[in-house]
C-alpha cells in the first residue's frame, strides 16, 4: 500500500511558502477578530481566543491529511462523500438552527457545521469521478449528468438549510472544474439557453408574495432594510479607513457596533476601517500569492488526479474572496460567504486548513510519486 | 524553475498550460476589480466617508406596528390605540449634544414644565445609541420641541403607537395589560423581540399577543447635524396585529362590574350552551392605560401593596372554600348512588355529633324534619353532614370532579387556578396522614379542604343548567385579520359530561328554584320578576370551623376573618341561557350579600336582551 510506504523526502518538498502565507493571514486576521471584540467598557470577548484554537485544531488536520497520500485519499472519496452526506441528513433532522437557518449540529462541545466540510468533499469527489473517466474530448451533457447528481444532493440539502451562500460556493466549484475539464460547446450552449429561459419563465409564473417568500427563504439576510444597512455600514466603514486607516483598535464603525456580523462575513471592513487601502492592498495581495501559487501547485502536479484537486482548492478559495470582498465593498449581493483564513469560524478553518493539507500533499508529492 | 514532466505520459490533453494561463488572468482581473473598489471607496470616497463615520448621519430606526383591536361580541371597540410622543436623546460628544438636555430643562421652565426624566444620563452612555427621555408627553412639550429643534441638537420627537384602553377597569381583568419587553422576556426569547417593543403582559392581551404584536417595520434615514431627516435610504411598513373578538358582551360586562362596584371578589357570567364568557369581573379593578408607558413606580407599589390584589384576577386566581354552593354537587351524588330518594328525611336539631365532635347547622335552633327539597332550599346544613357520611368523602370528589371542580376550566386567560377537591388520597399524600370521618362532614357542606374559583363554580352550574354538558368556558370567539377576514375560530369544546340521570335533573332543578322563589329559601334577594331563576346560596368560612365559632361568639372578626358570601345561578328554569357566580370577599352571607348582586347581574342581562329584541 501507497499508504504505508512513507518516504523521508516529503519533508524535503514541504510547501513552507504556502504555510507561511496562510499562516501570515489567519494572524492578521486574528488581531482583527481581537479587535471587534475590543469595544471600550464591553470587556473582552473570547472570540480570537477561540479563533486560535481553531487554527491550532487545522494544523492538526493539515498535517494528517498531508502524510496520507492524496491518492489514497481520492480513492476513498466516495465513501467520504456518502458520510458527508449522512453528515448533512442529521443536520436537517437533528440540527440546531442560529439565525434562522438549521446548519450545526452538536458534538461534543462542538457545533460542527457539515457544509463547510462538504466544499472540500466535492473537489474531491468530481476529482475521482473525473479522474475515472478520463477523456481527450471535452465532455458532453450525457457524460456531465453524473457530476451533475454528485452535486445536485448537497446543494439542495444546503439550501434547505437555508444557507444560500455555501450552497453557491458548491454551484461555482462544480462549474469551475467542468470548464477546467473542458465542456462541449454544444452542450454549454444548450445548459446555459436552458437555464436562462427557465428562471424568469418560472420567476413569472410565481406571484410576489412566492417571490418574497422564496428570496427571504433562501437567503434570509437578504431583507432590503437589513442588507441596506448593512451595505452601507459596511462601505462607510471601509470608506471611512481612506489611505492609512484609523489604527489598530480604533475603527469608530467597529467599535461601536455598527457593523454587522463583524467577525464572521464583514470583517474585512472592520480591517479595511482600521487598516486602510494600505492594509487592503496587502491583504489582497496576499491572497492573490495564495490563489497563484495554488494554481502553480495545480499546473505542477504529477497527475491528473493532483492537477484537479489543487485546482479545486485552488477555486473554492478565489471564489470566496472574490465573493466575500465583493459583498463588503458593495458589488455583489448580501450572501453569506466567509473570508477565508480571515473569518470567525471553527468548521470553516478547519475545512481550510485540511484543503491546504492536501495542496501541500499534491505539491510535495509531485517529486516522489513514480508510477 | 526547472521544467517539470507534468501529467502522465502525453495522455492527457495538451492545452493545460494555456488554461492556466487563461484562468491566471481572469483571476488578475478580478483581483484588480476589487483592488480599484476599495481604492474608490478609501481614496477618493474616502473623506466623505470618514465624515459619516463621524457624524453617525445613517440610522436605523424600528416602526412599532399597531396592535390588533379587541371587540366585545357586537363588535364594540374595548382595546383601540392612540399615538405617544416620545422624547428622544442621543449623546453625541461630538456635536456639543451635552448640553441639550439643560437647554431642554431651560425651555420647560420658561413655560412652568416639569422635566419627568428621573435617571440624569450617564456618562458612559453608549454614544450613538437614542435614550428615551421622556414617554408620552403632552401636545405642549412636543410643540416647544419641535419650535426649537435647532437650538436642541440630539433630542427630537418620536411618535409611536400605544394602547387604549376604553373604560379600561371595566375590562382590566379580562384584557390585561401591555408594557415595554422587559430584560428577561429578551433573554428568554431568542431574537424574538427587538428593544423597546410592546407586549401584552397579562390578560387577553398577553395569551394572544402573538396574533395581536403584528410584526415590526423598519426605517433607514439618513440624518443631518440636527438629527433632521433628509434622506430616506428604505422603509418596511409594520404590519398591524389581528384583531380579537370576544364573547364578552360589553353591556353585560358594565353592568356586572358596576353590581360590585366598592367590593372584593368577582363574577362569571357563562353562556350555557357553549361556555362562551359573556362577562367576567374581578373587583377591585385597575386602570391598564397606567402600564402604557411604563407605570411610575409609586403607582405600582400602591397596586401591589394593595391587600385586596387588583392586579389578580379573582375570578379564575381567586380560590374559595364553595361553602353551601357545594351541596348541589353533594345532592346529586346522593341521589345517584342512591344513599337517598328525594323523600328522605333527617331531623336536624341545629347539630350533629360525630365521636366527640359537634357540627352546628347555621341555623340555631334546627330546621326539623327536612327532605332534600327543603334541605338544599333552605340549606339545612344538618341534613348534608348525613348524607356526606353516608357518601363518603371518594365519592363526593368524583362528582366534584365531574362537574369541573379540583382542575383547571381551562380558559384562555394566563394564571388560572385549579382549586381543590379533597380525597383520601390527595390528603396521604399532601398531609401526610389519613382521613377523618369529621373532614368528610366538613367536606359535605363546602368547607374544610375544598377550593373553588369563581370561574369554576359558573361553569358548574353551566355544566347542570344545559342537562349535564361541561364546557369549556371560552373568551374569544374569533381572531380575524387587519382587513377583517376570519383567520381563526374558536368552537365550543366540550369538556365532559356530568351523567346525571334526568330524574336527579328535574328533582334538583325544583330545589333551586325552590332557593331563590320559595318563601323560606336563602336565595329570595336574587328573584327576579318574570324569569325563574334558579340558584344556590353559599357563605364560606375563612376560619376552620371550630376556631371561628370561637371567633364568631367573641365577636373579634376582623375585615379578613369575615364570611366569604357565595351565589351560583342560572336563568331560566326551562331553557337556562346563562349562568352566574358571584364570590364577594369577607362581605358576610350569600343570600344577604351576593345574591342582591346576582340579581343585577341577571336582571342586566335580560333587560339587555328585551332591548334587542325590540330594536
């Protein structure tokens, strides 16, 4: 077994550049979370305590999943897809619900958050479906409808859920490796005609109270008072930061509770008030080093099975910067999408970190896999 | 970097590499996208963002929906609202905000106003965050404001929805009352209630406040130095709460509150053919309106401290001893089990001895020789201390229960009592000892352990009026929607039977009759020309027996040791339509007492029938 065969030189290609990049974004974005909790009088909340325990916890995971040879790994995907499964059936029934969706379930101490942990048990499945049918052609409809069932039953268990936003994030994981896989031209034009046609023939024929209620339901940030609000709290706060921002603590949106859902979807305006467009750039720079080298792990892998995975990852992690950031700076609609590495959240670092165990599986394990 | 052999052997498609380089740049452009928004946003938005950050110019503000309406059955409005005007603060170092409330106090004085706002505003205020100065001013205060908005920077006038209470105390303790959420409510509920909503805190208005709240609406308004509106950035309407219809009927519910105007205790008229509560008084009442805006402390003390509980509603928390009411349900278990037959005949001598023990009938010098129908019309308490040791103390309580006594009616109303029906095993295992055979005799006339409430003691001779149904007694009748459509029904629901055979019916029926409109009955002050009214008297001892004897013949009753006077009712002898229990608090003998109450209570109700009917 691949499993067993454990070989020193992995440590040699240990991936130290990406460890160091997204280490160095989970600690700024730890001071950060330090900081919403730091308003004056209020005492100081638990929240980055927690947040690095988290990272500590997806340190653990990183590593696990680094040893095990990403190969193994994908062999077991659907069996891993089935529990996650399972996962998300005893959170629609057994689930406790925060905010008006049902997304935790209790173990332990714990709140588990199984459709976090199903982003990454997606790239991983389509991986080894993809990788089992292997074809020079770009793929037709017929070949699609497979992937297509894989991802069609998380998505409506999460949307039930409802969390619309991770919900999309699996829609743009599914698309981003179908097209990396390459698609028919015919069978695109045919979907994206289909799917075009059907919303507005089917949003017609829903009368307004079922439109209300379908938007409310499937996304229930998303009243127009509240998103309002939070959309322009938002851009004042990150506006109001201009060129070197307010300093380390001293963000008056942040600390005076105006913003939002502070440390989990809007943080980075709580780091853009107190950091500046200064601040910003780093950060987005930052992320775009992870987004590229991610790609650079992708492009180098020693199979297809490596190439997809990292690609995957690789996508789950752009799409939900490109989303969050998008949201906080007012360009995009109010969804719920965590920042990555950057965003309050157990379930969420730990899926990350265990993600970024296997980049880092694939990109050591491009020197030593021999087949 | 060194060319790495990448994907196996040449199988896999050749174009990689340029998809990559496709999707590098895609993702470079999108980057760059949100690169140019933030430097929108932070450099040339920048300063003006910066200025409303500082200015706190964006607000958030919650429109209080209205409550539904409550109705009376003829859909006479009892519960309307009105608008209060609400003085509003926010502390704002920045823009000199410090000084406004002393500037506010200045303007008050000028016009001889006082300033109500007990707490000074702390230091640590959350800035930003509005603080309610003063709630519900006058017309003179909002017009001094409003005239000097510009020199009061931070304090301006919110107006928002708050209760009426039409002729409030007549329906107190029916409706209830409506407050401010309170801490615990908040914590209780998780996210349910947002700061300073309005909920009903007892009565109707508290079991039914889901249907009435109605939902907040919502407000983002931009604002400017002064605190002055001058842009709106989004409204949700509030949706208004449905409104109830009760079974009360407004007329009858005057009238009954007005026939114990100046008492303690209260009354239940029950329809009774469905249990439908057409009027329900509690005395002494309140006034709600004072809860509106948030009673002053020195008024609630005074309610609270209050000995005679206007605040509880005695008519389902009050709990009595049934006294000589009891002897009905007592009677009919008798001529049931057959332990007597109508022709029955016990000498009652004024008392009756038990081991060592002497029960006094409440006549002094004996009633004779009684049968059950001059025993029950002139409550010969003699007679009934035979029976109840005939019966045994088991098998009264399960007649009791059958007529709904010893369990909740199970109204919709909070804080309903369950009263109490002794048994032997009720007294092993709450007392801890075994039953006497005196207790039985005690129990047999409606003292010793047995608790009733107003309500319960209605809905029994309800229960006996319409041949045997119990009912449970209901106060509304229907919800319907803010544009008056049905949106729930509430149906008769039945909640027993008595199974009395139709003999017992008729033979008791006379008895009671015999009560109120024979010559020698204890009911004669409840007679009402042209309707036969049915009923039976009660007066309940405060003390244990023996001790108030003692008391009794010292005379040194004080107010609260004094006699519960009890009546019981229904009308007409045939076709009952309503029955009435009256409880009067320490006021002395029944048919002294509540049954000139009674009275009233009935006469009210058929007068107000014959005005229909004319109408």
């Amino acid at each position: 077994m691949i499993f067993l065969k454990f070989d020193r030189r992995i440590f040699q290609h240990f991936d130290w550049t990406l460890l160091g990049l997204v280490l160095a974004v989970c600690a700024i974005g730890t001071l950060n979370i330090y900081s919403t909790g730091f308003s004056a009088g209020e005492g100081q909340s638990s929240f980055y305590l927690k947040q690095i325990q988290w990272i500590a916890l997806g340190l653990i995971f990183m590593m696990m999943i680094f040893f095990i040879d990403y190969r193994v790994i994908i062999q077991n995907a659907y069996v891993i897809y089935g529990i996650s499964i399972m996962l998300l059936i005893f959170v629609f029934l057994f689930g406790y619900s925060s905010h008006g969706s049902q997304r935790w379930l209790g173990i332990g101490g714990f709140a588990l958050q199984p459709s976090e942990l199903m982003k990454l048990v997606i790239i991983i499945t389509l991986a080894r479906y993809f990788d089992d049918h292997r074809s020079n052609e770009p793929y037709k409809l017929q070949e699609l409808f497979v992937p297509f069932l894989i991802i069609l039953a998380p998505f409506l268990l999460i949307l039930k859920q409802p969390d619309l936003g991770t919900a999309l994030v699996l829609i743009f994981i599914f698309v981003s490796i179908v097209f990396f896989m390459g698609i028919e031209w015919k069978s695109l034009i045919i979907v994206s005609t289909g799917v075009l046609i059907s919303i507005p023939i089917a949003w017609h024929f829903l009368k307004d109270y079922q439109k209300e209620r379908l938007i409310t339901f499937l996304n229930p940030e998303n009243d127009p008072l509240g998103t309002g609000y939070h959309i322009i709290q938002s851009m004042i706060a990150v506006g109001s930061g201009e060129i070197f921002g307010k300093g380390f603590l001293k963000g008056s949106q942040t600390q005076l509770k105006f913003l939002p859902e502070q440390q989990t979807d809007f943080i980075f305006s709580v780091f853009a008030e107190e950091w500046g467009f200064v601040g910003g750039l780093i950060l987005i720079i930052m992320f775009m080093s992870i987004i590229f080298w991610g790609l650079k792990i992708a492009l180098q892998a020693r199979d297809l099975l490596g190439t997809i995975i990292s690609f995957g990852i690789t996508a789950l992690i752009s799409w939900e910067v490109f989303i969050n950031i998008g949201m906080v700076l007012g360009i995009l609609p109010v969804v719920g999408i965590p920042l990555p590495f950057f965003s309050y959240g157990g379930s969420a670092m730990i899926s990350l970190f265990t993600a970024i165990g296997l980049l880092m599986n694939v990109s050591a394990r491009r020197f030593i896999l021999q087949r | 970097m060194k060319e790495q052999p990448n994907l196996l052997s040449g199988q896999e498609p050749p174009d990689f590499r340029q998809k990559f380089k496709i999707i590098g740049s895609v993702f470079l452009i999108v980057l760059s996208i949100l690169l140019l928004r933030l430097g929108y946003l932070q450099i040339i938005r920048g300063t003006e963002f910066r200025q409303k950050s500082e200015n706190n110019s964006i607000r958030f503000r919650n429109l209080k929906p209205l409550r539904g309406l409550i109705m009376d059955r003829n859909r006479v409005v009892l519960v309307d609202n009105r608008p209060s005007f609400d003085v509003i603060y926010i502390p704002n170092k920045n823009k000199g905000n410090e000084l406004s409330i002393e500037k506010l106090k200045n303007f008050y004085r000028t016009k001889s106003l006082e300033f109500l706002y007990d707490q000074s505003v702390s230091k640590n205020a959350k800035s930003y965050l509005p603080v309610k100065l003063e709630k519900n001013v006058d017309m003179e205060k909002v017009a001094l404001i409003e005239t000097n908005a510009l020199d009061l920077p931070g304090i301006y006038i919110e107006v928002s929805p708050i209760r009426l209470y039409l002729d409030g105390e007549m329906l107190a303790p029916v409706i209830g009352y409506t407050g401010e959420v309170s801490k615990k409510d908040m914590e209780n509920s998780t996210g349910k209630y947002a700061y300073g909503d309005i909920l009903g805190k007892h009565g109707i208005e508290k079991i039914f406040d889901s249907y009435i709240r109605g939902h907040n609406g919502a407000e983002l308004v931009e604002v400017n130095v002064y605190g002055k509106e001058i842009k709106n950035l989004g409204r949700i309407d509030p949706a208004s709460g449905y409104n109830i219809i009760l079974n009360i009927d407004a007329d009858l519910q005057k009238a009954t509150g007005e026939a114990l105007a100046g008492r303690s205790g209260a009354a239940v008229v029950l329809d009774v053919h469905d249990g439908s509560v057409l009027a329900m008084f509690s005395a002494p009442s309140f006034d709600p309106n004072l809860f509106n805006s948030g009673i002053p402390y020195e008024e609630w003390e005074k309610l609270q401290n209050n000995p005679l509980c206007p605040l509880s509603n005695k008519a389902i928390s009050g709990q009595y001893p049934p006294g000589s009411t009891y002897k009905l349900v007592v009677a009919a278990a008798a001529l049931e089990e057959g332990v007597i037959t109508p022709d029955t005949k016990v000498f009652c001598n004024g008392s009756f001895t038990l081991g060592n023990r002497t029960y006094r009938c409440w006549k002094k010098g004996g009633h004779g020789w009684v049968d059950l129908h001059k025993a029950i019309v002139e409550s010969c308490d003699v007679y009934f201390y035979t029976v109840g040791k005939m019966l045994g103390v088991d098998k009264i309580a399960e007649y009791a229960k059958r007529f709904g006594l010893g369990g909740i009616a199970g109204i919709d109303l909070p804080n309903e009592k369950s009263g109490l029906v002794p048994t032997k095993e009720w007294k092993l295992k709450r007392k801890k000892s075994s039953w006497q055979m005196g207790e039985t005799i005690s129990t047999a006339i409606g003292q010793g352990f047995n608790l009733v409430t107003p309500l319960q003691l209605a809905n029994a001779y309800s229960a006996f009026a319409n041949g045997g149904t119990l009912w449970r007694p209901h106060l509304v009748k229907y919800i319907e929607t803010t544009g008056g459509k049905l949106y729930k029904e509430f149906l008769p629901e039945k909640k027993g039977e008595l199974k009395l055979s139709p003999k017992t019916i008729e033979i008791l029926n006379g008895a009671l009759w015999g009560v109120v409109n024979e010559s020698g009955g204890t009911g004669k002050n409840a007679k009402l020309s042209g309707i036969d009214v049915c009923g039976k008297t009660g007066t309940s001892q405060v003390l244990g027996l023996p001790e108030n004897e003692i008391a009794r013949r010292a005379k040194r009753l004080t107010a609260f040791q004094k006699d519960h006077a009890l009546f019981a009712c229904y009308a007409p002898l045939k076709n009952p339509e309503i029955a009435v229990a009256v409880i009067l608090e320490n006021a002395g003998g029944g048919g002294a007492v509540a049954a000139p109450v009674a009275r009233r209570i009935l006469s009210a109700y058929f007068e107000g029938k014959k005005k229909d009917k004319k109408q």
